[in-house]
C-alpha cells in the first residue's frame, strides 16, 4: 500500500539553471554534513583528553590525541582534497 502511494504521489522535478551548480551544491551539502561529524568527533577528542588529564590515564590520553588528530583531519577534508587536487 505504501509503494502504490508513493509511486502514485510522485512528481516530475524539473531542473532549472546550470546542471553543475546544482552538482556544486550537492557537494557543498555533503562536506557540510562531513565537517558537522569532523567537529563532533573532534569535541568528543577534546573531552577524552580533559578526562585522561583528570584521571591520570595514559592509554586515554593517547585515544584521546588520536580521536583529536582524526577530528581535525574530517573537519578539514574539503581543503585537503583542494590541496592535495591542486
């Protein structure tokens, strides 16, 4: 019942404009979506170190770095793709 809704529901989309702007903002919103998750995981880096510091945690520490380094390197990918393309 659900299929025959949606088939019965949809709609022709029509592209208006440049196809490529459309494919540029679609991109722009995808590395949005990736820089959200970079920044996520690089708060979530910064909390694990604050909380080896407090607990005298070696091992925690060393995640904590790691999930700092890998944080900064997803928030970043759009410049270091563009770096890295030329």
């Amino acid at each position: 019942m659900l299929l025959m809704l949606g088939v019965a529901g949809a709609t022709t989309a029509y592209a208006e404009g440049d196809p490529m702007e459309t494919v540029n903002n679609f991109s722009n919103f995808i590395f949005g979506l990736i820089r959200a998750v970079g920044m996520i995981i690089l708060g979530f880096g910064i909390v694990q170190i604050g909380l080896s510091l407090k607990s005298h945690d070696p091992s925690q520490r060393a995640n904590g770095f790691l999930t700092l380094a890998g944080g900064v390197i997803i928030t970043f990918t759009k410049e270091i793709l563009a770096l890295i393309a030329g």
